[in-house]
C-alpha cells in the first residue's frame, strides 16, 4: 500500500489491547503527521516527496476510520482526508489522475477515478476495478488494479457501487444499496467508460476483489461489453458468509435495512451465471484454498477458465491483503494479455 513499515509499526506500538478508541486515534497522530510531511514537501517544490507523503497519508486516514459505523461523523471526515490526500497526489502523477463521478440513477453519481497510462487519446485495454464490502476507490490504486494496471500499459477506472461507502457519502441523501443485480449498477460504468475515445471498447475488462470477486462474476454473465473477468471472491456463497460473520452479520451491516441485507444475500448471484457468462475469459483466485475454488469453477465450467491458487491461506477479512498485491506488482493481472 506504498507504506513505510516504519510507520506501521511505530503506530501500532501505540494500539492497546482490548481498546478500541485507541486503533482511531494511533492511526489519526500518524496520518496527520504524514499529511503535514506531505504539505510542506509540496510548499517546498518537492513533488515526488509530497506524492508519496500524500499517498502514504491517504492510506492512514483509511486506517483511522475504518472499525467505525459509516454512520458515525467521524467516519465521513476521514473518508473526505483520505479521499483529499489522494486526490493531492493524483495530481503529482506524471499523467494526473482524473476525478471523476459516474451518472447513475435519479441524478446520483458514485465516485472515481480514471488512471491514464499515457497522455494521449489513443484506446487503450482498460481494467474496471471493484472492491468489496468495506472496500473505498482510494484503495485500490494500491493493491487492486489500479497501479499495477498502469505498470502493465492499461487504463484503469477504480469506481464504487451503490452501497460502498464513497458512493453513500457522495450521495448523503440518497438511498444507494447494494443490489442483487450487479449487471444494473456496471451497466452505467461501461456506458461512462466507453464513451471516452481512450477506452479501447474490445478490450474492456472487469475485475473484483474481495465481495467485489462475487459481484464481478454477476455483473460479466449479463454486460456482454466486459471481455474478461477477473474474480478474487473471499467465499463463492455470499449468504453463508454474512449470515456466519461473528457478532451477526445483519447486525454488523445495519446501515441498510435488515430486510434489504436478506434479500441481497439470499439472491444467488451465480445461480445461472454459467450459461451467461460469455466473456473471452475469466481468472479465478479464491483464498483461503480449503476446496471452494473447485465448487466456484464447476458452477461456472463453461468458461474457458484459468485458475489460479496463491501461496497463501487466510481468512476473510484479510484473504484479499496478500504481499503479492502490493502496488503495482498484482501478479493476477499478467493473465489479462491472454484473453
């Protein structure tokens, strides 16, 4: 995540067990000291210290909300820190980043960004990237997609979906839920990026990274524009997983309606997506490997599948947060020249 260990580990020094307050606050002295490197770097005429500053401190505004209620203000000022330092950066980037809202529904527009590998107007393969359940754009510059993309000579669109929390803080008076039909949300992000004359429309593809590797699947069965489909779903069954999260996890999500969290996971977003999915392939990765890749593959086996086992065995939440995805070195992404 192009952070110092240094600073993890002096910040974590300051984390005490059993208190939870304590997580917010060692992490918001360490953001705010990064943030403040970061100004007086960029004051300074310093660009690649200030944009790796304002990186590093994005990523630690992060930390500090991410264990409160999306309800909670304080969650809301560290995703508008988070999301102010990135966009800082964004625009030290040798071809800056673009800031960009995806028009949706009755007048909403989710947020994101639009990464060139170049500075020109010529199509380019494009990766859409999609996180998961707690999962912000900002992030997955760093291990998801979006760095790694631009190594590789891609475009990358990093985007939100109704339901993640960018997207509900960008729309604060808005009712944006996740739906069960991850089709109708992606069908306005294809339509966004390919109307751009830099977006390559043969060579568009999609990938999801933790509740985002079970939304990705979905969303390429039915938006025949996607050509290739990556999936890192933490559990091939949605429904088992929430239902089994400790504490509960309706209670956990309670920021949509219960009613709505059962009708989301009781739609089984793979049931006859085998027959749909048409896409010229799709990668799989499904951590930890205990055999549900396996179950995941038979009920998508018509696709000219390449699966892909990692090195290691972690549970969800952190199955997504491998060494191998750190910025810019995400190995999944090799496959896509295959499709």
């Amino acid at each position: 995540m192009l952070q110092r260990d240094g600073e993890c580990y002096e910040t974590a020094s300051r984390i005490e067990d059993e208190k939870e307050c304590s997580y917010t606050e060692a992490w918001q002295v360490t953001a705010e000291r990064v943030e403040e490197i970061a100004r007086k770097s960029l004051a300074g005429g310093h660009l690649v210290s200030a944009r790796e500053a304002f990186l590093r401190a994005s990523s630690y505004w992060r930390e500090v909300g991410f264990y409160q209620s999306t309800t909670d203000p304080k969650c809301r000022l560290t995703w508008e820190r988070q999301r102010e330092c990135f966009t800082q950066a964004g625009k030290l980037m040798d071809v800056p980043f673009e800031v960009v809202s995806i028009p949706y529904e009755n007048g909403k527009s989710p947020p994101g960004y639009f990464l060139k590998a170049e500075a020109t107007e010529k199509p380019r393969p494009t990766l859409l990237s999609l996180g998961g359940g707690d999962s912000l754009a900002e992030e997955l510059y760093f291990w998801r997609g979006g760095a790694a993309a631009l190594r590789r000579g891609y475009n990358a669109l990093l985007f939100e979906i109704p339901g993640q929390r960018g997207a509900m803080y960008s729309n604060p008076d808005a009712e944006l839920f996740y739906r069960p039909d991850t089709e109708g949300p992606l069908k306005y992000v294809c339509d966004w990026a390919l109307g751009r004359a830099d977006v390559d429309s043969k060579r568009l593809a999609l990938v999801g990274w933790s509740m985002g590797g079970n939304f990705a699947p979905r969303a390429a069965a039915f938006e025949k524009r996607i050509k290739a489909c990556i999936a890192s779903p933490t559990s091939p069954n949605l429904q088992t997983s929430i239902l089994e999260m400790p504490g509960g996890g309706l209670q956990r999500l309670a920021v949509v309606e219960r009613d709505r969290i059962q009708q989301h996971v009781r739609h089984d977003r793979m049931r006859g997506s085998n027959k749909r999915l048409t896409a010229a392939g799709a990668l799989l990765e499904m951590q930890p490997d205990d055999g549900r890749a396996r179950l995941l593959l038979k009920r998508l086996r018509n696709l000219p599948w390449r699966s892909r086992k990692t090195r290691f065995r972690q549970s969800w939440p952190h199955s997504c947060r491998s060494a191998e995805n750190r910025a810019g070195r995400n190995p999944l992404l090799a496959w896509i020249p295959k499709w």
